[in-house]
C-alpha cells in the first residue's frame, strides 16, 4: 500500500477530529450490558454508567440520566448520585425493532459534562416509514431527460499549485439543471497517457471549499470531488463562511412544500451531470465508477447510484435523509430532521410529507443495483440509525456493512483504509 492513509483518510480524519467530542478531564462513560449491544424485542437492557476523572472512578458524582427510543422524548428520567463513580441502570425494553438511548450528564466544578449509549433491537428487520410514490421513478427519468438536454459546456481552469509529477489537478466547472447554472469541482487525472476508472466523490452538508483527491489519482485514477451548490471550489474561506450565514443559510430546508423547487433537486440531478462528464472524458476507460460520501454525501452516493445505472459502486457512511417522514410517525427520521418539533400548520406538513418520499434516500436505496460498503454508528443523533437502517435494510444488491457501535457522526481512522481496499478491488487498481 503506497499510502495508508490516503487524500481519502485525511479528510476523514480531519472530519473525524472536527466532530468527535474533544478529550475531557471528566469523562462519562455509558455502555449497555450486551457487548454486542445488541438485543432481541422484550429483552431488557441495563446501562452501566462510569464517571471518571483522570481515568479514576469520581466519587460521590451527582448525574441525571434520561432513557428514550432512538431521538424521542424520554421514556424515564431520573437524578442519581453514583458513590463510587459507577452505576447500573435498569432500563426497559422495546417491542419492535429499534434503539433505545441512555443520555447521562454530570456536572462538576460548575461545568457540564455528558456521555450516552445506544442499544439495538434487531435492527436488521427495522422497516421505512415512508413509501415510493407510483411516479418515482417517473419523475426523475424526466428531470434527467430534461438536463440531458441542456449543454454540458465543461471548463477546466488548471491549478499549477496543487499539480504533481504524476497527477494534473484543475478545478471543473459544467453547466447543470439550467441554462447558466454550474456545477463545480476539483478534477484530478494522472499524466501518464493511458485509460483509467474513475472515483466521484459527492459531499457532506456544508459551504466549503475542496482540495481533490490527489493521492487516488497518483495511484492510478480519475477523481473528480464536487460541491454541490453552483459556486467555484477554490474562493477564499471567508466567502464560504457569509455563504452559509446568507444566501445558503439552511439550505437544506428550503422548498420542502413544493416538489420542484425542492433544493435537492438539483443536487441530485447535478451528481448525474458529474457522472454525464466523466463518460465525456478521453481519459476514462468508459466503465469503471464508483461513487461515494458520508452524511449528505452518503445520501448522494445512493442517490446516483440509483439514479445512474452506468456506476458500477458505491461507498456511503452514514447516509443522511432517510427515511425523512419517520418523526410524523413518532419515530426518528433523518437529517435534515425536517419534522421534529415541527410547529407547522397541517395544510404545510401535509404538502411536505406528500413531497419528502420523492426526495428520500429510501426510495432510492430500493432501486440500488451494484455493490455497496455501507458504514454507521449506533450512537449517531445527525443521522439517527433508525433512518439509516430503514434505508440500508431495502438494499438487495450485494452489501457490506461496518458498524461501530459506540460512534457517533463520525468515523474513527480505521474505517477509512477498508472503504479505500473496497474501492480499490472494485476498480482493480493496486495499492
């Protein structure tokens, strides 16, 4: 292996150190009693609970615990005091298949501390709450066909910068879902002359700027990472920051009550036009791409896959949008969370609720065709494993699934080279 930890790791591990909580002198420590956190339907599960400081049992802690199902209201709380830093909560059951979450917080020297855990009921039989309208597939072969029909119109802008022995790197931009809109990227090709597959990376919730996948194309690929929302890749950071308090501002709420202006429309469609410039490409050996992304772009990566039957795989970490009418039915739905708490009037949520299964990572994972690696953790409250698995248990095309049962939103730095070999055997490119 040329490089263990790649481009791809990196910017995960970067992710991974942004999101996983930072190290702390108090530490609240919560496991179920099932080392495989697992259990079956009526089985009660315990909660162990340890509070520490410097790794040392703190004695006499005060704590407040709440049990709830998986991003519900709590079920039992309770204030406690733990004699010997530790203590065994009695929890309770579930019927069905699902999770149920044990949150503890403590306090000390006038500073809140918190840990939590999550155990699963059989979630291998959870089922989706929402269901695939009869013109699914219908309505997105015509917003596909229509943007087939708009110029692709690709310029590249090289950028001698971040350019290699091996590799040319340029930032790309192409015409997508209208006339003037653009989609832009950073495209990474190897120099050597020759025919090569391709990776498209599609991306995580956010305004940012993008780097590109220099490592993968040194090892022998076509890499092309997008952004999703018709701004250039390569601005200064400052601009990014007043796009996400201004113009993008929570763009992943807008236009829920109208099918069409739904934002994600173009997204989705835009991930297609990537894969349309791609098949466009002289370097690329005209079969081999696999797709892939964690959060929004684990959605992304199922979503065109099963938009775009010529990807040949797909990698996804903890898809966001799932199972989105999950909360109208009390129970989790996914990022963006669109009806928890919602406060809005019947006639809107209805309108809402009537458009999200269009939209919904579900419905496409249904349709999915070719192989995936699919990763999640039990203790994510972004992308809450309820919704996760409503979508992954839909899946019949060839599957693997890591699971790290204590993660949260993100993934630990292991993970990362076993997406990578998955890529790499599926593209037969050698490490």
């Amino acid at each position: 292996m040329k490089k263990l930890l790649s481009t791809i790791s990196l910017l995960f591990i970067v992710i991974t150190l942004w999101s996983q909580p930072k190290e702390q002198m108090i530490k609240v420590l919560v496991a179920p009693d099932h080392t495989d956190w697992l259990y079956k339907p009526g089985e009660t599960v315990k909660f162990n609970i340890r509070i520490t400081k410097n790794n040392i049992p703190l004695q006499n802690a005060n704590a407040y615990y709440e049990l709830s199902y998986d991003m519900m209201p709590p079920l039992k709380k309770e204030n406690v005091k733990l004699k010997n830093g530790e203590l065994t909560i009695n929890g309770s059951t579930m019927n069905i298949p699902g999770f149920m979450r044990c949150r503890v917080w403590t306090k000390h020297e006038d500073k809140t501390y918190s840990g939590y855990a999550t155990a699963a009921f059989t979630p291998e039989d959870i089922k989706p709450t929402t269901t695939l309208p009869t013109d699914f597939e219908a309505f997105w072969e015509k917003a596909k066909s229509e943007n087939s029909k708009i110029p692709i119109d690709s310029r590249l802008r090289l950028l001698p910068e971040r350019c290699t022995g091996k590799v040319n790197v340029y930032e790309v931009n192409i015409q997508n879902y209208r006339i003037g809109s653009r989609l832009y990227g950073i495209l990474c090709i190897p120099k050597a002359p020759g025919k090569y597959p391709a990776v498209l990376r599609v991306p995580g919730a956010g305004i940012r700027p993008y780097n590109g996948m220099i490592a993968e194309a040194e090892d022998g690929l076509i890499t092309l990472e997008i952004g999703i929302h018709g701004v250039p890749v390569t601005m200064d950071p400052v601009i990014y920051n007043n796009l996400l308090y201004g113009g993008l501002n929570q763009y992943q709420y807008m236009n829920w009550d109208n099918r069409d202006e739904i934002y994600f429309k173009r997204v989705y469609i835009g991930c297609v036009r990537a894969a349309d410039y791609i098949f466009s490409m002289d370097e690329f050996d005209g079969e081999n791409l696999i797709v892939y992304g964690g959060s929004q772009g684990g959605a992304l990566a199922i979503v065109t896959a099963a938009l775009d039957p010529r990807i040949k795989g797909l990698v996804s970490f903890y898809p966001a949008l799932c199972d989105l009418n999950g909360y109208v039915h009390d129970r989790a739905g996914g990022w963006p969370h669109l009806f928890r708490n919602s406060t809005e009037s019947p006639e809107v949520l209805k309108q809402k609720t009537k458009n999200t299964p269009y939209y919904d990572v579900v419905n496409f994972a249904r349709k999915i065709k070719v192989p995936g690696f699919y990763y999640l953790g039990y203790n994510d409250m972004t992308c809450p494993p309820t919704s996760m698995y409503s979508a992954y248990n839909t899946i019949t095309a060839p599957k693997v699934l890591e699971i790290m049962e204590e993660a949260g939103h993100f993934s630990y730095p292991e993970l990362w080279p076993k997406a990578k070999a998955w890529i790499y055997t599926h593209l037969q490119v050698n490490q």
